[in-house]
C-alpha cells in the first residue's frame, strides 16, 4: 500500500513539473478536458488527455515487452 502511495504521489510530482511543457503539446486541450476559474486561480482536470497518455504508455509498454 505504502509503495502505490509513494509510486502516485512521485508522478503527480513529476506530473505537475512537466505540465507547462505538455500545455506546449496540447495535452490539457483536448475535447474532454475540463478547465475552470474558481476564485482567480485557474484549474485543470484533463481527463481525455490522462486516458490518451494512459493508452500510449500500455501500448509502449506491451511494444518494449
């Protein structure tokens, strides 16, 4: 349990540092991607963008297998 925690929290960290860079890419703008002012601070819940890059980690994955 203690090693999912840890595992989740270093790639939300490391998530969170590559963001502007993804932004770049268009990941985040994605049809699907919800974004919102709440209080002058602007938020993002990339759900499309988090299931495409979910599907092209399975599939490099299942490629360098």
């Amino acid at each position: 349990m203690l090693r999912w925690v840890l595992t989740i929290f270093i790639a939300l960290v490391i998530f969170s540092a590559a963001w502007p860079w993804l932004e770049k890419l268009g990941i985040g703008r994605l049809p699907g991607d919800l974004r919102f002012t709440l209080f002058g601070r602007k938020f993002s819940l990339p759900f499309a963008s988090t299931l495409l890059l979910s599907a092209a980690v399975v599939v490099l994955g299942k490629l360098l297998r």
